[in-house]
C-alpha cells in the first residue's frame, strides 16, 4: 500500500495516464502524413526522438514542412477529439480522493496548452488543478525536472523535494525520468503508448491501471 501520510503535491501527466488520447492522436497524424503523402505512423514513428514532445517530433518527420504540418494536425486533432477522447476509469476516484485529503493536484505535460485546456474543459471541468504546465513553459519539458520545479514555484523549493511529498504519476519513462531527477516518487500507471517501457526499475512504482492504483492509496488515504 502508498503511504500519503506526508504527501502534499501530486503531479499527472495529461496524455494516456488521465485520458485516452491515443485515438485521436493517430487518426490524426496518419492523415496529415497521407496529405505529405507519407507512410503511415507506425511505419515513421520510429524517426521520433524519445526525449521530445511529439509536437517537437514533427521536424524529424516532416522536415521543412513541420510547422505547416502541426498546424494541419491540430485542426484535424480538434475535429476528432471531441467524440474520441475519454477519461481512464478512476481517475476521477484517484482525483477526488487525494484533493479531500488536502493533496494539491497538478498537470505537467509536454502537450501545447490550446489542446490541453480544450480537452480539460470537456473532460474534467470541475476538477480543480492548482497549476497546469504545459510544453515550452518551463525551462526544459520533461524528462528534464525543470516542468515540475516550475510547476511547484512558489510552494516548495526545488531543494525540498522528497519521494514523500511530491508524486510524479505518469504512463512514461519520460515521466519517471523527470521524477527521479526532481528527487519526486515516480508512479507509472499502464504503459507507455510508444511501447518504450525499457527495463522494470526499482525506484519508480508501477500500476496496471488507475483502479489499481485507486486501491493501493491504502487506509491512511
């Protein structure tokens, strides 16, 4: 069982650990690929740099034509979003639980803000987050730490981070990357959608889904 007894900030991720965007994301990017006439994603999506975002991806596949073609992606993403996307059962369990508690909730991810804030609004829009960073506003996007230190300003030092305090939950190893150099507890939820898991570590904790996840807060939750 987790022991929240001495947490206070608990950090997610957006995409694929609180919602299902995966859909979407594919549909979408396979038709702005099949506009370059290009190869489908999972014949491509090995050009991506493991270390980026995916927005930030888009210049190893597309080349000069990156920006033009995020911009395609976006409008497409937006017009598939709405009837594809959905929030991972308990989620909202997990959600609720840790803010009665007095836990501070957080998003941290590498999405751009516009698409983040529209899928927030239909998804969790009572759910309140006291900070919601997304890409290229920190110093450095995960797997740096410098989005949770920026995320956490103003509440704690970056120097007062502890694996008791403050929870870095993520589908991931981005995520669980940034959590370990932050001195945060990483928790993984599922696996990642670019099936990048690499070897089981002993510092980050893994669950199979939220319900999982839900169940393990414990008694002390």
């Amino acid at each position: 069982m987790l022991n929240i007894s001495k947490l206070k900030y608990a950090l997610f991720d957006w995409d694929n650990t609180l919602v299902e965007s995966r859909t979407s994301l594919t549909v979408a990017v396979n038709c702005v690929l099949d506009h370059y006439h290009l190869p489908e994603w999972e014949k491509v999506k090995h050009l991506r740099n493991k270390n980026l975002s995916f927005k930030d991806n888009f210049p190893l596949i597309f080349g000069n034509y990156a920006e033009e073609a995020y911009a395609f992606y976006r409008q497409v993403y937006l017009q598939l979003m709405p009837t594809n996307i959905y929030i991972f059962p308990y989620v909202a369990e997990v959600l609720n639980c840790l803010s009665l508690k007095g836990v501070q909730l957080y998003i941290v991810s590498n999405k751009e803000r516009i698409l983040l804030e529209k899928e927030k609004e239909l998804l969790l829009p009572n759910i309140y987050f006291r900070k919601i960073v997304c890409g290229h506003e920190a110093k450095e996007d995960k797997p740096s730490p410098e989005q949770i230190f920026y995320a956490l300003e103003g509440d704690i030092s970056s120097q007062e981070v502890t694996p008791e305090t403050v929870w870095m939950i993520g589908d991931s190893p981005m995520d669980s990357q940034a959590a370990l150099r932050a001195n945060a507890l990483p928790i993984r939820i599922g696996k990642s959608i670019w099936g990048d898991e690499g070897e089981p570590n002993n510092h980050i904790i893994y669950f199979n889904d939220f319900r999982n996840f839900y169940q393990n807060l414990g008694t002390n939750a």
